[in-house]
C-alpha cells in the first residue's frame, strides 16, 4: 500500500499561534481561565487545553471575572465591549489573517460599498466580522443568493478565511450582473488554498481519502467536499479510532489530508492506524 | 412560417447619435469631410455617407484640412494631438459609453491599478483606450491569457462596451488568482447586454438564425458566435441578397436580429427576402 500524507495537513500559522498563546496563558496567568467558544474547531485539542484548566464558556454573559483569550476566529463587536466593561483581561489570539479580513470590511463599508461577505452565516469568524456593520451587509453562501440582493452602485466583497476560491470566483462572477463597480479583496487565507489544492491532487491519485479533523470545523468538511467531488471515496473522521477497516480493503492507493484545526498528534495517529489496518492486511 | 425579429436589433444610442452627427456635418460643413476609419462597422452605412461627401481616411496623416468627425468608437491619443496641431475642426461623436469605459481607465491608473481591457486588442475602441496609457496596461482577449500576466498587488478591470458579459465575468474571476484587490467598472454597454439575451432567447426557439451586420463588426460577429452556441443553423449576412433560400427550406420558426451597426433599412430589407422565400416555398 501507497500512503500519500498532504505536508499540507494539520495546523495553520493562525491556530499554531492561538494554541501558543493559550499554553502560554495557562502558564503566566492565574485562574479563572477561559476562552469564549472553543479555542479551535477541534474537540481533541480543546479536550487538552481544558487538562490546563483553560474552561470554554460560549457566551460573554458566563464570564465574570479573570482572563478570556479570543479565540482564532475572532470575537463580536458586542462580546468585546461586555469583556472591556467587566474588566476582565483579554488576550487576543485572533488570526492575523483574519484581522486583515476585519480591516478590509471596514475599509470598503467607509468608502461607501455595499459589503458582502462570501461565507457560511453561522461561522463565528464571519459572527465576528458582520458583527461591527450594523447596516448593508450580506453573508453570501452561494451565487444564487445574489439574485435577491442589490442591485448597487458599488458593492465590496471580501471572503471568509478559509472559503473555498471556487465559491468566491463564483460569487464575484455573478456580482457582476448586480452592480456597475464590484471591489474585491481576497482575503482567504493562502494556506487554505494551498492546503485544497494539495488535498484535490491528492484524491486524484488515490483509491480512497481521508480527511482528520474536527466534525464543528467549517475548512476542514469544506476539504472532504472538496475531495469527494474527485474521489467519492473520501471519508472524514476526527479521531484514529473512527477509521472503518473496510474502507481500505483492496486499496492500494490512500490519501491523507487534515483541516488546518487538527493537532499533529490526530494526523499522526491517524497515519499509524491506516498503516496497522493495512499491515493486518497484507 | 414563423419570423420572430429581435426587438433590439440594429443601431445602438452611441451609433445612432453617430450617424445624426455625420450628417448634420454633412448638411452644415463645407467639404472636405472626413471620417478617420469608418464611422461606424457597417459598409453599406459607410457608402451612404461617401454619397453625401464624407470621405472615409484610415490614417490622420491622410487629412491635412477641413473637418474630422470622430467615430463612435473613439479616437487614439497620437491622432487627437495630430489633429489639433493641424488645426482641423474635430466632431467628436466617440459614444457616450465608450468615453465613460475612457475615464474608469484613467481613474483606476491614478489610483495605481493595473489595467486590464477585456476585448480584442484590434478593436478600435481598445486601442484607443489603450493609447492614453504608456504603462501597465493589458489587453486581454481570453482568460487563459491572464496566466503570463501578473500577479499584482491591485488590478483594476474594465471591459470594451460591446464584449461578451460571460468574457468579462470569466477574466474578472481568473484574475482574483492572480492579485490581491481586484477592481471592476462594468462598462459593457448595457444595449449590448440586452441584445445578446434578446438572441439568444430567440436562437433557443427556432429552427434557423440569421444575423445581420457588417462583417467588420465585433459585435456582430459575436452575436453571431453566440446564437450559434444555441443554433448550429445560425447565419451571419451583411446584406439581404446574401439569404440563402436552402437555409430556410422546411424552417417552420426563423429568428432575426442584427448588430449595433446594422441600419434598420438593411433589417427591413432581409426581412422582406426571408418573407418572399418562404412566401414562394409554401
């Protein structure tokens, strides 16, 4: 058997960097601890960090006291002035990355664009960054959603990080026919391109593909879409465990890829038990 | 027989605001009366007009007096000054909308873009746009032709006011790979826009379509290409003689519509040869 394990997988520079942050907080910082939402969209990682005595508190109403740290996708307009009011320290790991999305909305919706947001309306990044326009801004899921929107004079679009490019081309093609100035930034994030592209030539080559990463991160069953459409045998898992022995009988072939909130250690493990099952096999 | 006309066929705003501008020059200016290249894409137009003395000259070093009517196209830059050192009187009939697609050029190259025209780089209206730019200007024909381009930090996008909306809509989606800000003036002309769906609409119904226009004329040579992808049996003429009566035998449903350049009088003419064939089959 060929295993092909994307460099690609795992940790992005954003979530690499929020993990420090929160690992360095548990060190420096007295208790209470928390993060308001999970930290990443990761339940094993999250599990960790609450060994550390770092608590997931999913509204800002829960937090009294002590230290919050903002997790990578950011926070809303409202649940930062609660923590700023209540006084408690805030240690901000927001993606740099998506600070720069933030920037953009602002700098479009001052100069007068319409803001449309291509993302999913539920994820807590674009929350966050719908959260500090209260007027002209739409969440766009799908092309088709434009038709009920606009038209404009001028309308900004920008993406959620880790958008699939596809979608966005989509979205700004289709924007054309609504307004007569369409101002794009691209603001995803280069390593979520880069992490799809790999995984798409990946499942190209392979027999069957596995995607590791948590069920509640958005990129991550984003990339085992994406897969699918090129190996109907993609299956996303979370933890080794979940890995279904008959899903690589007579497989000679087996991709690897990771969401960029999934822990080297999952990808690790998940590596070693494809290589157990498929040695059983042989 | 069933004939449907395209309601949108023929001359456009800027076309027909052309032509009134000839020949109220015609009636009011003393000979010689020039055009620098032919006032508009049509020859048949273009003869009526030599009938009342409007000579048609390819180059401006070809006319050293008298008066010079702009076509609706527009006009480079080297003939502009050419013209005024001269001391040639200057009717200007560039088109409305292609002087707006003029100035979405200059405002995005103030600002810093680089330009992109979507259209055919021989085009009059392209290379005169493109003359009032030494630099950082491209001219692109397909998307494909975006991969040799860039990547740019900010690209600024317009269109030639009679390019295909799908083009357009293609090239602004691949560029997105190929820079950071994108910014896009819709400057195709609305007209044209209608006209494309108006027939494709009707090339979808019937069983043959014939398009009418000058063989010089981009925009019907497009709308040509366009219908054909709904109706392999389309037919681009110039003029009413050129029907061929085979194209119509047992044709219950025959559609008609003509370019921007195309005179009414020609439309009504090929209107008339459609009827007579189909009145001697039945």
């Amino acid at each position: 058997m060929k295993l092909i394990i994307a460099k690609s997988a795992g940790f992005c520079f954003g979530v690499q960097r929020a993990m420090e942050m929160a690992l360095d907080a548990a060190k420096r910082y007295p208790l209470p601890l928390y993060t308001l939402g999970p930290l990443i969209h990761n339940p094993q990682a999250v599990e960790y960090l609450e060994g550390l005595g770092i608590k997931v508190k999913e509204q800002m109403e829960d937090i009294s006291r002590g230290t919050v740290i903002l997790r990578s996708h950011g926070v809303s307009f409202k649940d930062l002035e609660k923590a700023k009011k209540k006084g408690i320290k805030i240690i901000d790991a927001t993606c740099p990355i998506v600070k720069r999305a933030h920037f953009f909305a602002k700098f479009l919706r001052r100069h007068g664009y319409a803001l449309l947001i291509v993302g999913d309306a539920d994820h807590p990044e674009v929350e966050a960054i719908r959260s500090y326009h209260d007027r002209e801004v739409e969440v766009v899921e799908t092309p088709e959603t434009l038709k009920r929107l606009g038209p404009w004079k001028k309308v900004g679009i920008i993406a959620q990080t880790t958008q699939s490019f596809d979608l966005f081309k989509e979205v700004v093609a289709a924007s054309l026919s609504r307004a007569k100035e369409v101002r794009v930034f691209n603001t995803i994030c280069d390593a979520t391109t880069v992490r799809q592209k790999e995984a798409v030539e990946i499942a190209k080559k392979v027999e069957c593909m596995i995607v590791a990463g948590g069920y509640n991160s958005g990129n991550t069953q984003r990339l085992a879409g994406i897969c699918r459409e090129k190996q109907p045998r993609t299956y996303h898992i979370e933890i080794a465990q979940e890995l279904n022995p008959k899903w690589l009988v007579k497989k000679g072939r087996v991709g690897l890829t990771a969401g960029a909130s999934t822990p080297s250690w999952i990808i690790k493990e998940v590596e070693r038990e494809i290589k157990r099952i498929k040695g059983r096999e042989d």
